[in-house]
C-alpha cells in the first residue's frame, strides 16, 4: 500500500455546529506539511456546516462533501430536502450516498442509484457505501449482499471515475468492532474485482469505515487494499483525526 496516497474521509453524521468547525483550525495547519502532499482529507459536516466549512477551508487542500442528497436531480416540493445541485452549488466536491444509516431508514438501491447518478451530474464525487449487517454476514451472505449493493447502485453506469467505493460492515459502525484483517483485505479484493469487470477500470479507490480509531489504525493501515478510511466518531475531536492520519502514513 502506498499509504502516502491515502483518502481519510470525516463523516460528523448529525453532530457539530458552527464552533465545532473552529476546531478544524489544526487539520488545515497539519494538512500543509509536506508529507501529507498526495494525502486526501474531505470533510462531510451536515447541511447546515457546508458553507461556513467550505469558507474556512478556502486556500487549503482539504475538500468538502455533503453526507447525502434527495433523488430528484431537479428543484421541486420536497419539503426540508437538499438535492446534489445545491450541495454542488455551495462548493461541495464530495458526496457520501449509500449510508448504511439512510439504508436503515428505507433508503433501497434504487432510490441509491438515482441518487448517485443526479450527483454524478452534477460533477460531484461520491463515496458510495456498502455494507453487510451482523446477521447477513453470520448467514455468510456478505459477498452476496455486497455484489448486489453494487450492481443495483451502480446501475446502467459506464463511467465510475468520480466513484469511491467505502466498505463499511454495519455491525462494526460505532461499535468498536473491526473485521480481522484477512477477512477485511478479501472483501476489498472482491469490491474491487466487481467494478473493474463492470467498467474495465483499474484504479478504483476502496475505503473502509467502521470504528476506525486512533488506537486500531496501526493495523487496519497495514491491509495492502485499502485506499483510506471513512471515519465518523474519531473524526469530531481533530486530535484523533490527526492521530489517525500520522499513523498511516508513518
Ligand atoms: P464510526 O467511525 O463512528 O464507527 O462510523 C463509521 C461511519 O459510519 C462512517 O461513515
């Protein structure tokens, strides 16, 4: 793994206000050594923090997403919905869609599918996430459930360019649980190998994310697949993140 060529991606879900972005002052200070040249660090507050973070951000590398978006690529009556054209249109490059907590919520490939392909249009790069449940994955369905949530969300697409695959069991969000390495490097194979055979593309980028923290990042670093790291809780307290960012690289 070339780990100097690492995504570490800030998912803060619906946590943060507006002092919360204040403390992003020492990632943009850190971003700028040298070492972390070719080291890709994106932020995803909730709606609300999108402006404001994309303004104090300006002048650094570091870039912003927005966690997710409504289907309908258009304008319309869509009470308290936010579509892919207005994230774009307040200077989001990111996009996070297929959230295990918004499949959760009734959220089905179909519906994820739309959602990309609006993000898509709009020049947005999305950070798609897949993921199998604790009980598909004691059935030995994970391979199943992981095939299936790609080629539905990535229905009647030819270009996966702006895709970023995050692999994110969802028995190991928030719960401190991590899969063991071996099981966790085959999983990225196999992500990898379905969209290369979908789109003969060689360089799609793989993410993990489930409870990646300060103290396991060491090992979960060393899994020669892995692109870089979805992280939720361990990315509000810019001290963690840091952490997690110098021990991969080192
Ligand atoms: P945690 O890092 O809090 O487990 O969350 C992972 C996640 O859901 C990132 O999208």
């Amino acid at each position: 793994m070339t780990n100097n060529n690492m995504y570490f991606v800030a998912n803060w879900k619906m946590y943060g206000n507006l002092s919360s972005i204040n403390s992003i002052k020492s990632v943009k200070i850190f971003n700028q050594s040298k070492k972390l040249k070719n080291i890709k660090i994106i932020y995803c507050p909730p709606f609300t923090l999108l402006r404001p973070l994309v303004k104090k951000l300006k002048n650094s590398k570091i870039s912003v997403g927005a966690q997710n978006c409504h289907h309908n690529s258009d304008f319309g009556p869509f009470t308290g919905s936010v579509n892919a054209k207005m994230v774009k249109s307040v200077g989001c490059k990111y996009i996070i869609l297929g959230h295990s907590e918004n499949r959760h919520n009734g959220e089905t490939d179909k519906i994820i599918n739309l959602k990309i392909k609006s993000a898509l249009k709009e020049n947005l790069k999305v950070i798609f996430c897949i993921g199998e449940t604790l009980k598909e994955k004691r059935n030995r369905k994970t391979r199943i459930i992981l095939r299936k949530q790609i080629m539905s969300g990535l229905k009647n697409m030819t270009k996966l360019n702006n895709i970023i695959i995050a692999y994110e069991p969802v028995w190991s969000i928030g719960s401190g649980k991590i899969p063991k390495s071996k099981e966790l490097n085959k999983a990225i194979e196999y992500i990898k190998s379905l969209t290369i055979k979908k789109n003969k593309l060689k360089n799609n980028k793989v993410l993990y994310g489930g409870s990646v923290n300060p103290k396991n990042i060491k090992n979960l670093s060393k899994i020669g697949s892995i692109d870089g790291f979805l992280i939720g809780g361990a990315s509000q307290k810019s001290k963690n993140f840091i952490d997690i960012i110098k021990k991969t690289i080192n």
